[in-house]
C-alpha cells in the first residue's frame, strides 16, 4: 500500500498476477444496513467515503471495522480487477494480466433505490483518470 494516482492510498501489485486469479479477500465486521447507518448517518454535506461493501440486500462488510489491505484498492472505470460475490464473501479478482507495481483497481458500481441524479453522481465523482471516465463511482441502473 502507497500513495495512489487516483485517490489517496492504493494497493499496488507485487508480483505477477495472471488473469482470473484471486488477489484478496475483502474483509471486515458483518453488519446490517441498519447498523451501518447507524455507525456512518448521510451527510450529503460531506465527501461520501466509507470502507462498506455491500453483500446483498441486508449484510455489508464494515472494512472499518477487522478489515484488510482491500479496502485500499480504489475505483477505476478501467479496472484491472472486479469484486465477485460467493458464498456471502467478497472477493478482488484480476480480469486481466497485471504487472508489478501497477495499482490494483475496480468498478465499485456503487447503486441506490433512489434515482441517480446529477447531484448524486456528482457526490460520488470519479477521478480515476481512464480515457473513459464515466465521471462517477456510481454504476448504471438500466
């Protein structure tokens, strides 16, 4: 972990890492979205930035909380890595060959209920830097 390009720390590759291989496990406490909004009230005055992940509709990792080096790894809208589901777990795999020393990102395709406005997108800005930003952090409802 070291300064990143794209925002604050980051999580850089020490090795060699083929495609489809697991980099890391997320971890954290296991709470509910209750709890969670407990622990972390919206404030839309302030910078949204949290180490949750979302699991399913009412578990999330509180990273915060017992979690690991994977919640350094920052968004990119391209990303060398994706975040799968299994078994309630989250895992960051690589989705394509990554080299040493390049930074390990992901689409975080963070989604609400509520509509995705452009105040809300802008909450959640990008600043990734890709050729094709798509200027937030937040993934498509359609």
């Amino acid at each position: 972990m070291r300064q990143s390009k794209i925002h604050g720390r980051g999580v850089f590759a020490a090795r060699w890492i083929s495609a489809g291989e697991r980099v890391v496990e997320y971890k954290g406490r296991r709470i509910t979205w209750d709890e969670a909004d407990s622990i972390y009230p919206d404030e839309p005055d302030t910078p949204a930035h949290t180490f949750l992940f979302a699991v399913d509709k009412d578990m999330v990792i509180d990273a915060n909380q017992g979690g690991n080096v994977a919640r350094w790894i920052n968004h990119s809208c391209d990303p060398n890595c994706e975040a799968v589901t299994e078994d309630d777990r989250v895992f960051i795999g690589a989705i394509r060959d990554i080299a040493p020393g390049e930074e390990l990102s992901y689409d975080y395709n963070i989604t609400f209920d509520e509509r995705h406005t452009k105040a809300l997108k802008q909450r959640y800005r990008c600043i990734c830097g890709a050729d094709g930003c798509k200027g937030t952090l937040l993934g498509d409802k359609r």
